[in-house]
C-alpha cells in the first residue's frame, strides 16, 4: 500500500491506497470527492482534470504516489458557501454548459489558465480547452463564459493589489 | 488497472539501482501520460514502475559551453515556456505546442516522448534534424549516442530494461541553427500526426546556398527518419523556392509511409512532399528574420 498525504483544497487529507491507484481514484474513491469525473480513463476527454501545483492535469494519469505531498484543487475547492467562483458563476450565466459531465474539468482547465493569463484572446482559451471534450455545447457559449470571467476576475484582481499594497504598508 | 509496485527514485543513479535490483520486468515512470494509458488495457506483465518523477538531477535546461541540455523530465510545457529555447530552437516550442493538449503537455516529458519510440511523435523530428545526443545511464556507467540511433523499432528504443534516459544534448555546432517543425493532424489539438517534418540548415552568406541541410520526417516509416536523398540534393545549391520543392519531391522516396485508418499511404507522399518544402522555406525565413534582427 501506499501512503498519501495530500493539499487537497487547502486541507490536509492522508489515504492508504494499492500503488495502481491513480490520482482520480483516490479523490473518488477514497477521499469522497466525486467532483473530478471518469470520462475516458485514458487522458483524451479531459474529464478528469484537476490542479496540481498550479498546472492543469488528468488526474486519471497521474499516480497517488505521484501526487503524494502536493497541493490539489478539485472543483470542490472553487466555490463558497454563498457564492460560486467567478468562473462558475459565468459559465451559469451564460448556459455554458448542457448535460455538465465535462464541466468541472473544463472550469479547472479554464482557471489554470486564467492563473496564468488574465486576459487571452479566443485562440489562447481554445488551446488551453483543448484537452477537454464536451458533447452538447460546441464550445462557443463556454469560449464566451471564460472571457466573461476573465473579466469578473481582472476587476476584482485591483483591489486585491491595492490590499496587498496597505498590508505592505502596515 | 492490474497491480504493480510503485518504487520512487529520488535521482537518476537511485533510478539505475532499482531498475537493476528488480530485473526485467520494470518499468521507468516519469508523466505517465503515454504509459498510465497503455496500463489501463494491459500491464504487459510489468510488475514494477520505477517513478522518476521526483528524480532532480534529470529536470532542467542548460545552455552550457555552448551545448544545450535538456533534461529528460522536461515537460512540453516547461520546453514552450523556456526562454533558451524559445531564443535558439523555437522549432522545439512549436513541436511540444502540437503534443497533446494542455493537461499532457504539463505531465507529459520529452524522456517520455522519446522513449514511446512511435514514429508519429512530436519530439523526434526536429532534435534529429538537429543531430541530437542521448545520454543514457546503467548502473556501470553512462554512454552518448546519437538520437537517431535510440530508435530502433515502433515501440522499441536501443535501451536496455535496467537504463535511463539522462538528457538530450543539441552539440554546439548546432546551437541557432535555424530549424522549423511542421506537423499535419487531421485537428488543432490532441491529434497525432500524419506527417510531421522538421528542417535545418546554415546558409553559406556569399553564396546564398544551403550549408548543412538536414530534413527529419515522421510518421512515415518505422522511425523518425531522415531525408538523405533530399539532404544530398540541397547541400551546396543555391536557395531557390523551385530547389525546396524538388527537395521535398526527392524526400518522399526516402520514406516508406504506410495506409492506415488515419491517412492513405499516397495521401502521406503528398504530405511530405508538401510540408517538407514549408519546412525548408519557414527555416530559411528564420534565418533571414533574425539577420535583419541582427543588422537592425
């Protein structure tokens, strides 16, 4: 068996696991969270996909073992209590998704993305949505949800500087 | 997925230990992203992954004494993103760019890619356009060998079980060579290639002639080949646009390309012919782009 101790969301979770277990089957399986999907279990639909030090991922390639001691964000992580992520909540406003298998990899996908770019233009969104499959929608209304989010986030990132900058200050 | 015990190496001569010490039937694990898929439907008796994940020693890209190293762990990511490589071989962005999509290319390695020995890979072409070495490690020691010489077979590398793929070194008279990647898949993203070509060469200034051409195909015979007909034809001659199309003409007969469910094995000959012509010119227009950088 192998033991994992993990970030998951910003907690700490441990499991003991067989060593074939894959990344995907320990958040299933083990931890409960059933967030990140088993679509094709062979990384082309992307269904699985989750956060892994900052970079998207198909957990459905990835080992426990190799993501022992490493922070994880699922979509479980994303939303509050009250109020969805940014990104969700555009992806709702916009009827971006349809049945909504494909959807928490598909919002990973787009908020690694945004992590790194506040700002891509449509051929950097269909690039970085490549990796995911989605069956109803054709794309376009998520393409449009991720730019709106893009914004969502760009007007909220002032104010985080500007708190950054009083607490440099203090 | 069938069991198997997972043993982490810490660096490259841990690796070399335990994939001594647990015979034949290991494996080396780095991203995963071609090995975890192929677990799914079958282990192939495998008993063991030695994960190199963790392995330090063989991450990193170095231009050092004029020699560019990269790391078998890299990932295509890391390769797209990396300055070095952006300056000298933007080729090697453009190949990592059409592997996969963004969740392989943050997992998947340049080791990796390599070792699958498929001749449709992304990362062959250009580093063997480029003359590429390996470095490989056994517990004895380790020895270089052209990259070209790594591929023996689909699926079959010239590594014993018990070695590593250390780095990939691009030798020094190579560094800015200029060199273009060219793929042809049948989408934008995740699709492997029907073809894919890479090109180099020096252009001899007084002459305006090709010094050292070099063209790699893949997908079209067993391995990652090279053109040597086509080579032999341009090397020396003047740059002509008509010259870059017979040297793609030329490289279709150094390829043996095969019908499969993907594409005709006439539709392949088009291709080559075709995108080893765009190849040439995309090179020769990097070299002329960074000659009015250089005079500018």
């Amino acid at each position: 068996m192998s033991d994992i101790t993990l970030n998951i969301n910003g907690e700490t979770r441990t499991a003991s696991v067989p060593p074939e277990t894959t990344l995907l089957k320990l958040l299933r399986d083990y931890l409960n969270l059933a967030g990140a999907k088993l679509g094709c279990d062979v990384g082309d639909c992307g269904a699985c996909t989750v956060i892994v030090d900052g970079q998207a991922v198909n957990s459905c390639l990835m080992l426990a073992g190799q993501a022992d001691g490493r922070d994880v964000i699922t979509i479980e992580g994303l939303a509050t209590r009250d109020n969805f992520h940014p990104i969700q909540q555009a992806f709702e406003n916009n009827g971006a998704l349809q049945c909504g298998f494909c959807g928490p990899g598909v919002i990973l996908a787009a908020k690694a993305l945004l992590d790194e770019n506040d700002d891509p233009d449509v051929a950097t969104i269909r690039d970085a949505l490549a990796g995911n499959l989605c069956r109803c929608t054709g794309y376009t209304k998520m393409i449009e949800a991720v730019q709106v989010a893009a914004g969502e986030l760009r007007a909220e990132a002032p104010q985080q500087l500007s708190h950054a900058k009083s607490e440099a200050a203090s | 997925m069938q069991a198997f015990e997972l043993l982490t190496a810490n660096n490259s001569r841990h690796a070399v230990e335990l994939l001594a010490a647990n015979g034949p039937a290991v494996k080396t694990l780095a991203g995963g992203t071609d090995l975890m898929a192929d677990f799914k439907s079958d282990t192939h008796g495998i008993n063991a992954l030695i994960d190199i994940s963790r392995a330090e020693d063989l991450r990193g890209i170095s231009l050092t004494d004029d020699r560019l190293r990269i790391g078998s762990l890299v990932t295509h990511s890391e390769i797209m993103a990396e300055p070095v490589i952006r300056d000298n071989f933007p080729a090697l962005v453009d190949a990592a760019h059409t592997i996969g999509a963004v969740q392989t290319r943050n997992l998947g390695t340049i080791g990796g890619n390599l070792m699958t020995c498929i001749p449709s890979m992304d990362s062959g072409p250009t580093l063997i356009a480029l003359d590429a070495m390996v470095t490989i490690a056994g517990v004895d020691g380790s020895r270089q060998i052209p990259l070209a010489d790594m591929f023996l077979a689909p699926r079959k590398t010239a590594l014993r079980y018990d070695e590593l793929l250390v780095d990939i070194v691009i030798p020094t008279r190579n560094i800015g060579k200029p060199t273009a990647f060219l793929k042809f898949g049948l989408r934008k993203g995740q699709a492997l290639a029907l073809v894919n070509v890479a090109a180099s060469l020096w252009v001899d200034e007084e002459t305006n002639s090709f010094r050292d051409p070099a063209i790699s195909l893949g997908a079209v015979a067993p391995k990652v080949i090279r053109a040597p007909t086509a080579e032999k034809y341009l090397a020396g001659r003047a740059i002509t646009d008509e010259a870059m199309a017979e040297a793609g003409r030329l490289a279709v007969d150094d390829a043996k390309p095969i019908s499969d469910f993907r594409a005709s094995a006439d539709y392949r000959r088009e291709l080559i012919a075709v995108l080893t012509r765009r190849a040439l010119a995309k090179a020769f227009e990097l070299f002329t782009t960074r000659q009015k950088e250089n005079s500018a």
